[in-house]
C-alpha cells in the first residue's frame, strides 16, 4: 500500500517506519510533517496514496483543518483517511467523524501496544478493496 | 164754538186718538220684549245656577278624592314624614316616622326638641329660627334620641304650612336616617386615612394624574425624581421621562385583562430627576375611568430598576465570560493533556527500543533504570488521564439514559484488572438508574479498582449491594483489604490525596468519583477499620 504520513513528531514518524520496517510490511510511507505539506504532495500529480494516516494536532494546519479541504475535493475526497492521535477529546472525535474519516486510532502509551494497533489497522485495510488512482 | 170749531175739535180728537194708540201699541210691544227677556235671563241664571251646583259638587268630590290621595301618600311614603306645630309637638307622624323615633303620637305627646341629642340644641334652635323666618330648611342635620335612648344622626327636609292670612300654623318634615352613611362615611375616611398611609409609605413611587397632570405624589416619587410634591404637581409624567417611541428599552407587558373602564399596562421608562441624572424604572400605568363628564384618573407606580437592570446585565455578562472561560478550560485542558501524553509516548517508545536494540549492552542494573522509567512515565500518563476526567466532569455534558448497574459491574471485572485471590460479587440484584453510563461506570470502576488492589487477606471479597430511599438509590462497596485511617476519611476524596502506599496510585480516583457524586445529589461516607476492610456507601438523586 501507498500510505501518507501526516505528523510532525519525528518520534511518532520513527514510530511507524519501526513498525512497519519490524513487521517486514511492504507499505511505500510518504511523510509529510504537516497539513501544507500533505496538500502539496497530493496535488504534485505524483500518484495518489491508498490511504492516509493523520495526526489531529499539529503545527501551522490541524489535522481537522487538514481534512475539511481533503474532502470538499472532488478527487481527494476518495482517499481513506485514518486518523492517529492521542486526543481522547469526545468532540474531536464526533467532529472528526462528522467530515468524514474511515476510522479513528488513539496512540497507546506503550509502544507495544502501538505496533499491535498499527499492525491490525494496517492489516485490515490490506485486505480493503482500495480506490486506486 | 162753531160747527167749525167743532169739525176742527173733532179732527183734532181724532188724531190724537191715533197717537195714543200708537202709544199704547208701542207700549205693549216693549212689555212683551221685556218679558221675553226676563223669561230669558231667568232661565240662564237657572242653568248658571245647575252648572254651579254640578262644578261644586265635582270641586267637592275632587277635593275629597285629592284630600284621600293625599292621607295615602301621607301614610305610604317611605321615608319618616312628621307635621308638628309651631312649638315642635308632633301632630303627625307616618309609619316609617314611628318607626324611627319608637314613639306613636297616637299614644303620647311628643316634642321634637326633647329628642335632639345635647350637643344639637343650641344648632336646631338656630336652625328652627331659620325655618320661621325663611319659611323652609333644608339639609339640616343632627342627631336626636330614639325612645330605647339609641343615638341616631338624621337628615331633614322641612317647609312652613300657612293658613290663608299666611300666618304660620304648623311646619311639615322628611326625615333621613343617615345614621348608616355616616357611619359610612367614617369608615371611608377611615380607609382613606389607611390607603394614605400605604401610598406614604410605599417604597414605589405613586403618581396620581388627571388629564396628564400630576395631582398627587407620594413620598416615594418626591425621593425618586427629587422634585419636591408642589413641583412635580405643576409637570406631567411626559415632561419627565423620555418619550417611548425612541427609546429601545420600552417593553410592553400587558399582562392584565383588559377591562371596560380600566386599562393597566406595565412598561420599562427611563426618567429624568430634577438634577438632570435619569433612571430606568418600571412603570406600571393604570387608566380608571370615571362617572361621565368627570375626567379620567392616571395612576402610574414607578419602580427605580437601574441597580437592579445593571445587576442583572452584570451578571448575564459574568455567565457569558464564565461560559467562555469554562469552555476554554475545558479546551485547554484537552490541548495540555495532548501535549503532555505526546513526548511521555515518545519517551516510552525510545525506552523500549532502548531495551530492544541495546539489551546485549546492558547490565541488570541498566534494565532495572529502564524499566522504572517505563513505569514512571506510564503512572504520569495516568495522571493526566486522571486530571483530564476529573476537570471535564461536568453536569452540562451528562447524557443521562438507562444504565442497568449489574452490567455495569460485570463490564469492571472484565476490563480492570482484579487479582487471583480477590473477587467481586453483588449481594442483591442492582438497580437500573437513570445516569449518564460513561459517568457510572467511572464511578464504580474507580472505587471497586481502588478496592481490589489493596486487599492482603488470603481470599479477597469486594461485594457491592444496593437499597432504595425515597428519593436516592444508595449503594455500598464493601471490602476486607487494609482499611483507611480515619484521619484520611476526608481527605481522600480531595484530588492528589492519595495515600496508597502503590506506586501507581495518581491520588485522583476518588476526587473523581466524589465529582460524579456530586453530579447526582449524592453523599459519599465510609466505614474503616484498618486490617479488617472498607465500606463505601454512596447515594444518588433517582
């Protein structure tokens, strides 16, 4: 799968590149430290990922922020977007469903945990029919 | 005398024959007439005589009639009617007039200036006098003695009767017992008196208008304006508030019936003192309408609301900030438990991967540091956990429903971790409250989680019962683990109070489940006995 990053926390980003690297998955991980960034890379006309990956609180574009421009695209809205944060916050969560995400992932506390998380939600849309560009 | 004389004599003869025949004739003749006159004026007279006699009769039967129709008026009129002679004896007295005074003239002899009460002697002799001379006296009023010696007040009409030489002979009175209406009368002033003190001493200014002029001000509306009475008496209400049309604050509340001759309606004014200053009050206006021709009373009660309109916008302001700064609170304490979880799961992640890539490098000691870090960050990450739930507990974001509190319990013992040798069980069937779940089970969790740990006997047992009040739903946890010092039964339930000797204990558990308590209109107690165990019994609002 093509997947794009979007967080800013270069810890999180090692995070994810351990995780997949250790489960020896064949995911092709685009980063992007922010919403601009992300934006950029979509529109760049390189090919579209399969799914996105979003951190809710970052610097200069949320992640809320982020996701309202995604889905008023008429291409991008296509794109299956999970988000991935550590905000355990009702009303980030109902907003977020409310735009329009395909799921919503707490960041445990121990990394453990985390690879447990990454490798059932990476699994499960392995196994998804994807939009492909 | 000679044949002629004679002829001559005879001729003469003649005619005077003639003549006194004609005389004769004529005299005849007027006889006649006079007679026929005579027959005539004797036959008129005659029926002059008949007519007289017939209208005198009528005049007789006439008089007799009126002479009866008067009697019955005399007997039937209603109020106390009295003749009496020029010295005040009573010559008559109808009914009514017995009844008022007890006396019958009939029986006894009555003067009427016996009955007057003493105070009213020297008045009515006056007033007698007047009678005399005037020949009538009206509205006399005075008080006389009935027979049973009852005081009564009394009004009096009365005229002198003459006779044809227009020499007084008699005088004839109405009589009114006014004795009620001056009783009522007193009353009235009597509740005028009271409804003066009221309006004196009404907090409320009281304006009384008539055609837009104040007439009357109470002492209220003197302090409220600071005019004093003769100065508002020469303004009106208009001159002295600021017209309705332009001002924003006018609120019609007609809240009341609308009447035939009353119209009451309320509205917010803002008026001007004599110094110029203004002030907002309530005004209450009410239009009463008088008798026809007479003109309209105005009474408006002005109410000073300028402290009470700014209290008011003082702390509608004070709930907006108060609002806002909740929900930034809340907001904010989202945002600072992100940003602390954040770099404790990088921390995490960079210690395990420390273990992981470098555990042939070190030594027990260095494992040992690494996993008491781990543990460290995580009973940080606990704590703002717990201070993120604990502040944003708050009763404006409940989502009450029905909660059956069996699940409840049986959703603890799966997800909490409970030791081997400790058990939780409920003694009788739990209620299904109305509460908000998350809330609940929060509730249960932290105090059951609190228990089970901290139980040393062999065979732990943490069992949860229930009873019903009237009002509340009252639970209780009960354990046999260390049990808690009585000087800490307080001080448990205030946040970062923990007096656990694990390591892990945050000191937010039960401030928490206090919070939530609080929420429900509950009490939280217990009961301790140190070895033996714990109750917790709580209550909450049904």
């Amino acid at each position: 799968m093509d997947i794009l990053f979007i967080e800013d926390d270069a810890i999180e980003t090692m995070k994810l590149n351990r995780t997949v690297s250790k489960l020896q998955l064949k995911h092709n991980i685009t980063e992007a430290k922010n919403g601009e960034e992300a934006l950029n890379i979509l529109k760049s006309g390189a090919s579209l990922p399969d799914i996105i990956l979003l951190d809710l609180n970052m610097p200069r574009m949320s992640g809320t922020e982020f996701l309202k421009i995604l889905k008023e695209d008429d291409v991008l809205k296509y794109l299956p977007t999970i988000i991935l944060t550590t905000s355990e916050n009702r009303a980030d969560l109902l907003e977020c469903y409310k735009i329009g995400i395909a799921g919503y992932v707490i960041k445990p506390l121990k990394y453990e945990d985390y690879e447990n998380k990454l490798k059932k939600v990476l699994e499960y849309w392995d196994t998804n029919e994807l939009v492909k560009a | 005398m000679g044949p002629k004389s004679n002829l001559i004599l005879s001729k003469m003869e003649n005619k005077e024959v003639t003549l006194l025949k004609k005389a004769l004739e004529r005299q005849k003749k007027a006889r006649l007439q006079a007679e026929r006159i005579l027959e005539e004026k004797s036959k008129e007279l005659y029926d002059a005589t008949n007519q007289l006699k017939e209208s005198n009769e009528r005049l007789e039967n006439m008089l007799s009639e009126k002479t009866s129709e008067l009697e019955g008026v005399f007997y039937n009129i209603i109020d106390p009617y009295i003749v009496m002679d020029i010295m005040g004896n009573i010559l008559r007295m109808n009914g009514a007039a017995k009844e008022l005074l007890g006396y019958d003239n009939n029986i006894e002899e009555i003067n009427l200036m016996n009955l007057v009460h003493k105070d009213y002697v020297q008045y009515t002799q006056e007033s007698f006098h007047k009678l005399y001379e005037v020949g009538e006296l009206k509205n006399y009023k005075t008080k006389i003695l009935d027979k049973d010696k009852n005081e009564k007040f009394i009004h009096v009409n009365s005229s002198i009767i003459y006779d044809k030489n227009r020499k007084p002979i008699a005088a004839q009175g109405v009589i009114r017992d006014i004795t009620k209406e001056d009783e009522i009368e007193k009353l009235l002033a009597e509740k005028r008196k009271q409804l003066d003190i009221i309006v004196e001493n009404s907090p409320l200014g009281i304006v009384l208008t008539v055609d837009d002029k104040i007439i009357r001000a109470n002492n209220a509306s003197v302090n409220l304006f600071g005019y004093t009475e003769q100065e508002l008496k020469k303004l009106s209400l208009d001159k002295i508030s600021m017209t309705c049309n332009n001002s924003t604050s006018i609120k019609e509340i007609s809240n009341f019936e609308p009447s035939e001759n009353q119209e009451n309606y309320s509205l917010v004014k803002r008026f001007y003192k004599k110094d110029g200053s203004t002030f907002l009050a309530k005004t209450l206006i009410s239009r009463v309408e008088q008798e026809k021709k007479q003109k309209g009373y105005q009474v408006a009660i002005i109410e000073d609301i300028t402290e009470q309109r700014n209290l008011e916008e003082q702390k509608e302001q004070l709930l907006k900030e108060l609002e806002a700064s909740n929900k930034g609170l809340q907001e904010y304490a989202h945002i600072v438990s992100h940003d602390l979880k954040s770099p404790l799961r990088s921390i995490s992640a960079l210690s395990t991967w420390l273990l992981e890539d470098y555990a042939s490098s070190l030594d027990e000691n260095g494992v040992f540091q690494l996993k008491a870090m781990q543990e460290k960050v995580e009973a940080m990450d606990k704590l703002v956990d717990g201070i993120l739930k604990y502040s944003t507990i708050k009763s404006d974001n409940l989502d009450n429903t029905k909660v059956d509190v069996n699940t409840v319990i049986k959703d603890i013992r799966d997800i909490i971790y409970i030791p081997d040798h400790v058990e939780v069980k409920t003694l009788n069937k739990l209620p299904t409250i109305f509460a908000d779940k998350t809330k609940i089970h929060q509730l249960f969790q932290n105090i059951i989680g609190n228990a089970v740990v901290h139980i040393e006997e062999e065979k732990g047992l943490v069992s949860v019962s229930s009873k019903e009040t009237p009002s509340h739903w009252e639970f209780s946890i009960k354990d046999n683990g260390v049990g808690i010092p009585k000087e800490y039964h307080e001080k448990i339930f205030k946040i970062f109070q923990s007096i656990g000797n694990k390591e892990r204990s945050t000191g937010i558990g039960l401030s928490i489940v206090k919070k939530i308590i609080d929420l429900y209109d509950g009490e939280i107690w217990l009961d301790s006995e140190i070895g033996k165990g714990t109750t917790f019994s709580f209550t909450l609002k049904k």
